[in-house]
C-alpha cells in the first residue's frame, strides 16, 4: 500500500527493530521505512552491522547524547538527526554542531506543541511564524514535523521566495 506513496516513521519502535527488519526485507519496503531512535551508538552499530541491507534511519540528538556526535556520523550516517532541544541555548542547536550536522545528514525538528523544540511550536507559528517555523527553518531544520501542513507549506514557500537571491 505504501510503496512509492509514503514512508514509515518508526519513532517509538527500537524494541522491534529485529522483527521491523524482518517485515521490511520481506516486502522491500527498505526505500519506505526509518527507523528512530537515541540508543547508544553501540547498539547502533550491532544491529546496523548485523544485517545484510540497512534500512534507512534516523537519530534524535540532544545535549545527553551529543558527546556521540561524531561517532554516530562515521558509524552510521543517519539519512536524518531530529534535534531535541529546552533551550535556544542547548549546544545540540549551536551554529557549530548546525553546521557539522547540515554538511553530512538532513534536520529533522518537530514543530508540534508538546515537542523539545523550545516552545517554537505550531501554536507560536499560528500567531507569528517567523519565530515559529521561520527559527527553525533559519537553523537549517529541512524536514518539519507539524500538525498544520498546509499553512506550514504556504509560510514556507513565501519564505524561500524572500531569501532566494534575484
């Protein structure tokens, strides 16, 4: 039903990720699914290394795991990293982990109003999108989680109308 249609987010589902992969392999869904999660890159790399084909896959990042940044680009490549952020301040959203992070993998952030994305939530970007969607989309986030998709991709177009040069 999926295939050349959508892809499977499978945020919450590292417990089955044995059996996910097995699904997967059987109906060649390995363009249509991801796998997320924030475990240990360790464990990343013995499920990843332990299978014949990798599905596609994507981390979240916040300042707990951040000292594994490295590691988890070179082990890895995740095809996405989902910034998980309290603060503008957290180091995950600082203009040099930004710039290390766009230059190897897409941003994911996630807009919705109960997300680690210090408060720039769908409900900010209803009443001012610039500092709602439009701080994200500054940080270099390409990939916006948001129950409003509509209005996010109306605001987002005019946006990148603004700031393309010409």
């Amino acid at each position: 039903m999926i295939k050349g249609k959508a892809m499977i987010n499978a945020d919450k589902a590292w417990n089955l990720r044995h059996e996910l992969y097995e699904l997967v392999e059987q109906h060649d869904l390995f363009d249509h699914f991801m796998l997320k999660s924030d475990k240990p890159v360790e464990q990343l790399t013995d499920f990843f290394h332990s299978n014949p084909r990798n599905m596609f896959y994507m981390h979240k990042l916040s300042d707990k795991n951040l000292h594994q940044l490295d590691q988890l680009l070179e082990d890895i490549s995740p095809i996405a990293v989902e910034l998980l952020f309290y603060t503008e301040d957290d180091e995950v959203v600082s203009d040099t982990v930004i710039a290390k992070l766009r230059d190897q993998t897409n941003l994911w952030g996630n807009a919705l109003d109960f997300a680690e994305n210090a408060r720039h939530s769908d409900s900010l970007s209803l009443l001012d999108p610039d500092k709602g969607w439009g701080w994200l989309i500054d940080r270099g986030i390409c990939m916006i989680q948001t129950d409003h998709p509509l209005k996010f991709m109306d605001y987002a177009e005019k946006k990148m109308k603004i700031t393309e040069p010409g």
